[in-house]
C-alpha cells in the first residue's frame, strides 16, 4: 500500500524510494520495500515450471506441467472423492488482486471443501466476531489513528508491522502526532515492543488473557455508570446481558492470572471513557491465543458500550472505491461457521475453510476422506503453521502436491510440480484487500513495472489454465457453454474494473458521471485520496435487522471455557508461573526487515547480527545460568530447539519470544542466502492442539515450553 519510487534502466533497478507524491504514504516505505530488487532479482527465485524427481528438479513447459497438474488432480479425486484434494492459501495470496480470483477460480473447479488458508494462524477471530455482530466477516471496523485521542493496543506492534487490519504506512510518525495533540497510547504486550517504546504507558500481561483484562474493563465501566454507547444505542442488543456477564469479573478477579494489579485496569478504564475519542485495537497477539474469539469480541465491546464505534476518532467502517463485500468478485461472503467439521479432530469450519493446525492429521490419518493431494499456494505452511514439523513428515506422504511459488523452500519442496508466477514488479497491482483495511479511503492503481517474459505466467493464469483442464477432462464439472465465455471474458483486471464502476462511488454506465473508473484511477498513479473514514451505522450493517448483537451466543458459551480455565489462579499465583520456575510462555516477534518466512533470501534483509533468537528476561535467564549469546535448549510438548539466548528486561519475566518465519536450513531447500542465515522454526515448538478452541485458530501465543541451558 505504501507508494514507490524505483528508478531502473531497461530491466535494472538503480533505486527505491519513498513516493512523496502519494497521498497515503506520503513518501514513507520500510525496509521490505528494498527487497523487491532482491527478489525480482534473485537467481534462485523459479521462472518456469519445474518438476521434482526424488531429490531432482527438471524445467518442464508450461503446457506439460498444466496438464500434468490437472491430471493427477482429477486422478486423486476420481479414485478418493473430491475431498481427498486440499488446498492451502498462504498470505501473499491477498496481496495480489490476481491471485486472489485466479485462487477462487480454482477452488471452484476443484470441488473440494477441504481449504485451508493462513486465515487460522493470524485473523480468523476477527472475521468470526465480525460476522457475529456486524453481519459480514469483512466488516472489520478500523482504528480511525490520525484523528483518535486514545490508542489503546493489545497483541499488535504496528510500528513494526506498519498496522494489521489498520493499514497505516509510517505507524511511528502518526503515533508521535497523536501524542503531540495531546493524545494517548497505551500498549499491553508481555514485550515492551517498538510501540511500547513510543507509548506513554506499556503494561505488561500474561500471554493468553487479554480477554480477562477486557471483561474487567468493562466491568469497571458498568460499575461505576460509565457505560455510554451514544449514538448506537437503539441498534444495540444485550446491553443489559453484556453488563450482568461483566460484572462477575472485577479488576481483583483477573490482577493475578493476567498480571495487571487492580488499580492500574480501574485506572485505564476511567482514562479509556475520559478521552473525547478513544479507541482499542487488537491484532496479532491477541488472535492467535486460546481465546482470540472471546478477546476480539471484548475489544468490540469496549469501543461501543464507550461509544467509540462508527465515530470519528473511534473506530470506523471504510468505503473503498471497490468494496468487495458488495461487489462480489469472487470472494468474500458474509461468512459461516461449524456448517461442517472436520474428519479427525472436528474443528469447525469458517466460510468454507478449516483450521489449518488440522491439516498434517488430515494427511497423517487414514480412512475415508484422507487428504492425498495438495495444492499450496503462496504459503510455506512448514514454517508458519503450528507444529511445522509434523506437517514436513505429512506431506512426504502425499500422492501429488503441486505448489505456486516462485521458491523452492521448506514447503514447496516437497511438491512434485512447482509452477512459478509473476513476481510484484512484472504484474499490475490493485490493492482489493487493504484499501478495504486502511485508515483512510484511498485508492490507486498500478501497471506492471517491467513486462513478463514471455514464458512467464501470472498467478491468475496459472490458475485458469489448470482450472479449465480440470473442467474439460470432467464434464461433470464443465459450466454451460455460456458460463464458460462469460469466466474467459471476465479476468481479474476486467472484474476489478467492474466493481470500481459499479461501487458506490463508481460512475456507473453513465459517461457524464463524475464518478471513479479503472481507467480514471489509473490515470493517477500516485493514488488518489478519497478522505477520511466516516461513520456509516446503522445503515452499513449486514445484519438482516439493521441491529448489532452485542452478546452473540457463541461467545457468551465460550466465556464459561474462560471462567472454567482461569478457576483455580483465583486468588493465587500459580507455583509454575513464577519467574525462574520450570515452565515458560512462548511468544512471538515480527522485525521491521522480515516479512513472515519469505524474504530472507535478501542479503539486505539478512545482513547483520542473527535475529532469530529467544528473548528472555534477565532473572529468568539467570535462574538458567543463561548468559547473553549463550545456547538455550527450549522444549515443548511438539519438540524442541537449539537457539542463541538473548537477554533483556524487555520481556516480562516467565516469558520467552521467539520470531517465526525461520529455520530454512532444512534438505532440500534452495534459498542461498536464507540458508546461510537459517535460524530455527518457532513453529517447531507450536502446538496444532493448542487452539483457541472456539474459532479453531491457532493459539501461536502463549504455548508453554521449558528453556535450559543443558546440552542433550
Ligand atoms: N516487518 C514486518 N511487517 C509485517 C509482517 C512481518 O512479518 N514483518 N507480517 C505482516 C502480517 S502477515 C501480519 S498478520 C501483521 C501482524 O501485525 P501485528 O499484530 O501488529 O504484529 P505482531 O508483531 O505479530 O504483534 C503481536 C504483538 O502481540 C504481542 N503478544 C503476544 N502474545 C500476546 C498476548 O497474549 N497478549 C497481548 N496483549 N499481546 C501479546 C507480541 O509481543 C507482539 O508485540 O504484520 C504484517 N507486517
Ligand atoms: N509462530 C508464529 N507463526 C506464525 C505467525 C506468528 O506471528 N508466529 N504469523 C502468522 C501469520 S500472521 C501469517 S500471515 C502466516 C504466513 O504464513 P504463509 O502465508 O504460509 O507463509 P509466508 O511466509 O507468508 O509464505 C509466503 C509464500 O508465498 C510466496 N510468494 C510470495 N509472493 C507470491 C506471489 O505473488 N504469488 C505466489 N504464488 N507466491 C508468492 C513466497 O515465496 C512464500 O513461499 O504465518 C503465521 N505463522
Ligand atoms: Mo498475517
């Protein structure tokens, strides 16, 4: 989203700068902008098909490897049933508009319910809580952080991560102007992350009850007459029951399991309803934790019982020039959930996908429906899925796996077909997901840099190719002649162009309107601004009553998960929670010159000291006899690692972190540089059966592991 400069002689790239004309970023990029030279570069980056056998690869042609592809395919499905082909989606998949409806297309002529997506390792509670309340997964309301007057954040570090389902370019100057009008941020993290740094007050808490800390807010609230939700009050329901439930939940009840004293949760909800425009925004940390639907539920809560929802200031709801909630362009249906479960463990379903820490015992399990083909797609699952490991003995055992990436890497490596796309600079670039996300309604529209070779394909074209393969060797799945011209005519680009002319601020068929076209937007490659959020309730909602739920049922059943958990730390600490004591909480950590598992075969994003290492706080690495630099061993229940110990007080005592997204020394892989830097999976100590046990997300926060100094 944010705006570059890159300046290049014929297919070289001499710079990458900041785009100052660009009304949203306004100059500003991070280091994983400079990346993109890297990787359009990089020798080991895939530009045509490749087939493996045993450990070899071959360069195969396109049509071969399509053919091939759809072929074992259908084979697997004609022998074990349609379910017996999964698909796993990873997350540059939303990045890429093509991708994204080429990556529909497919799942359709698949035919397989069996879909998993990096959806269930990141913001899956969020879409759950959204379609429970407002009606429709995507009606995620955003932190409107250039005009609000209180930032409260738990679990996210946009100052790193440039905002999550907040899409903010130069997170840290908007923080220093929010401060500067007189604002306040207040960061509750087990770290003293980037953004508790520039914070004015960072509060520590235990891993994994961020959902205690939240009822007893708004217990406070409640109690002493504070509770003001304004506006949205006729459009409320459960008001009453939400005070009821909050009230068994006092600051005194949650101090110790979350280890927040009492006075400072009164303290921070008197501050919260004091400010003119407050806000509570919660990402990352705060999902992926066993009770990430229960928390992003309270987080909702807060900001209407507050008032702060759909007011300028609070947290708004975005009108993008393409709004894919109305459009349909091939995604995005207001939601579902447990309409089926899976074969194994029973873990629901969320709008037609399963919770990925299912999919290794998917593979693994025998029986009707087994998983015996798999098709990825712009995800490395070995590395960001829970108990990473166990899914590298899976996919060996597959019958065919076919990957799009343009990486042989711990996941792909594994696939009998690799078929490469496009990389960022050779494609065109409409952001169809994070205009949808952002803090202010922009739009913009990019061609393609440098134009594709011509054996080079896009993500969508993959996808269509392999599709309409499928679809003529099985006349079952072959749509009406009609249908079929209609899908060949409508490609991403066209689709897009449709739903811009078509939105609301579209021009229509009209060609005197005033109103946005592709052909306009693109006409202005810097971007265009379209203002500020604004309030849009009740008239936006996707409820069929126009009203918002404030108790929906599921989680008010999931609270008694919650009060049964945390029944016996009621009053006491508990022995093992204690610094020094044998068993820790595991969390993780994103750096500003990563970007999950995929960038680090960039020297520039590698350069430097290691930085996969464990953080722990000084009296925890003592007790260890830990010293800085020195070689911790950290167990779990799903295995175990060797890591370079680093020592600081930023870490709140019986906590470790950990980054993910490394450990690409594993056979087989061909990242050069990565290798050389390889690092450890902190998906290796993961857990897939530690989940928030209601949306089946994975709880990647808070996994208990054992930190020594013995060598085994
Ligand atoms: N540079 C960089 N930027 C990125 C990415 C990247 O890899 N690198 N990844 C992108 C992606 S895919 C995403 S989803 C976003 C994520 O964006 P964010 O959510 O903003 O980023 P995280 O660094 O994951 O922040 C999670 C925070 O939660 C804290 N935390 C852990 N457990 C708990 C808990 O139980 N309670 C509370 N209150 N806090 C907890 C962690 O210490 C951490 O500071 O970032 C995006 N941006
Ligand atoms: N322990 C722990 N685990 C985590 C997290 C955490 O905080 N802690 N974060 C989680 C989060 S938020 C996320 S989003 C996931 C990410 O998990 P994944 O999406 O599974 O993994 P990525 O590392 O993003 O891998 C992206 C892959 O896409 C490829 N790729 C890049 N661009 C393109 C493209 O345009 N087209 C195609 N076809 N391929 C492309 C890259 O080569 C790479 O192989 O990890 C999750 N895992
Ligand atoms: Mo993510």
């Amino acid at each position: 989203m944010c705006g570059v400069e890159i300046r290049h002689r014929g297919r070289e790239i001499i710079s990458i700068r900041g785009d100052e004309a660009d009304p949203f970023s306004r100059g500003h990029i991070c280091p994983k902008a400079l990346a993109l030279k890297d990787v359009h570069e990089d020798p080991d980056r895939l530009r045509r098909p490749m087939r493996r056998e045993g450990d070899a690869w071959h360069e195969i042609s396109w049509d071969e490897a399509f053919d091939e592809a759809a072929k074992r395919l259908l084979a697997i499905q004609r022998e074990h049933g349609s379910e017996a082909v999964a698909s796993y989606f990873g997350n540059p998949q939303v990045h890429s508009y093509g991708g994204l409806m080429g990556g529909a297309r497919l799942l359709r002529a698949l035919r397989s319910r069996n879909r998993y997506s990096a959806t269930s390792v990141d913001q899956l509670p969020h879409h759950l809580v959204s379609w429970l309340m407002y009606g429709h997964q995507l009606m995620i309301p955003i932190p409107d952080l250039d005009r609000t007057q209180f930032l409260l954040v738990l679990g996210a570090n946009p100052v790193v991560s440039n905002g999550s389902l907040m899409t903010a370019p130069d997170v840290a100057r908007r923080l220093k102007a929010l401060r500067a009008r007189g604002g306040r941020l207040v960061v509750v993290d087990p770290r003293r992350s980037e953004t508790a740094d520039v914070a004015d007050t960072h509060v520590f808490i235990t891993p994994g009850t961020d959902a205690l800390l939240l009822l007893a807010l708004l217990q406070v609230i409640f109690a002493e007459g504070l509770a003001a939700p304004g506006r949205l009050a006729d459009s409320l329901e459960g008001l009453e029951d939400l005070r009821t439930l909050c009230a068994q939940w006092p600051p005194e009840r949650v101090a110790e399991p979350t280890g927040v004293d009492a006075a400072t949760i009164r303290q921070l909800a008197r501050d919260f309803v004091a400010s003119p425009a407050a806000v509570c925004y919660g990402r990352m940390g705060v999902s992926t934790q066993a009770f990430g639907a229960l928390a992003q539920w309270l987080i909702q809560a807060l900001n209407i019982v507050t008032g702060n929802l759909d007011r300028e200031g609070g947290a708004l709801f975005t009108s993008p020039a393409l709004d894919t909630r109305r459009s349909g362009v091939g995604f995005g249906t207001p939601g579902s959930f447990a309409k089926r479960r899976t074969r194994v463990r029973g873990l629901p379903e969320f709008s037609g996908e399963y919770p990925v820490a299912a999919l290794a015992e998917e593979i693994l399990t025998e029986g009707r429906g087994q998983i015996r083909g798999l098709v990825t797609a712009a995800g490395n699952p070995v590395l960001s899925t829970p108990n990473g490991k166990q899914l590298a003995t899976a996919l060996p055992k597959l019958e065919f796996m076919l990957s799009i990436d343009f990486y042989i890497n711990e996941t792909t490596r594994h696939a009998h077909l690799i078929l490469p796309p496009t990389f960022a600079l050779e494609r065109d670039h409409f952001d169809l997901v994070f205009h949808m996300l952002a803090i202010r309604n922009t739009v913009k529209y990019c061609e393609p840099l440098f134009p594709r070779q011509a054996d080079q394909r896009h993500d969508w074209e993959i996808c269509e190719a392999i599709a309409s393969r499928l679809e003529s060797l099985d006349p079952a799945r072959r749509p009406p002649a009609l249908t079929r011209l209609a899908t060949r005519w409508l490609t991403p680009k066209r689709s897009i162009a449709l739903g811009i002319r078509t939105g609301e601020r579209g021009a229509g068929w009209n060609p005197l309107s005033s109103g946005l076209t592709l052909s306009r937007i693109a006409r202005k490659p810097h971007g265009i601004d379209l203002g500020p959020l604004q309030p849009s309730l009740p008239q936006r909602l996707w409820t069929s009553n126009k009203r918002i739920d404030l108790v929906p049922a599921l989680l008010r059943q999931d609270l008694s998960r919650l009060a049964h958990t945390f029944a016996d730390v009621q009053g006491d600490v508990p022995a093992d929670a204690t610094p020094g004591s044998d068993r820790m909480r595991l969390i993780g950590r994103r750096d500003l010159r990563t970007n999950n598992s995929w960038l680090h075969n960039s020297q520039r994003m590698v350069k430097g000291p290691q930085r996969c290492t464990l953080q722990i706080h000084p009296a925890d690495a003592a007790t260890r006899a830990l010293a800085d630099g020195a070689v911790a061993l950290v167990r779990s229940r799903t295995g175990s690692l060797r890591v370079q110990v680093e020592v600081t007080d930023a870490l709140m005592p019986g906590v470790v972190s950990l980054p993910h997204g490394w450990g690409h020394g594993l056979p087989g892989v061909q990242l050069r540089i990565a290798r050389a830097h390889a690092g450890v999976s902190a998906n290796d100590l993961t857990d897939e059966r530690y989940i928030d046990e209601l949306s089946g997300n994975a709880a990647l926060n808070g996994v208990d592991v054992w930190v020594s100094a013995e060598t085994v």
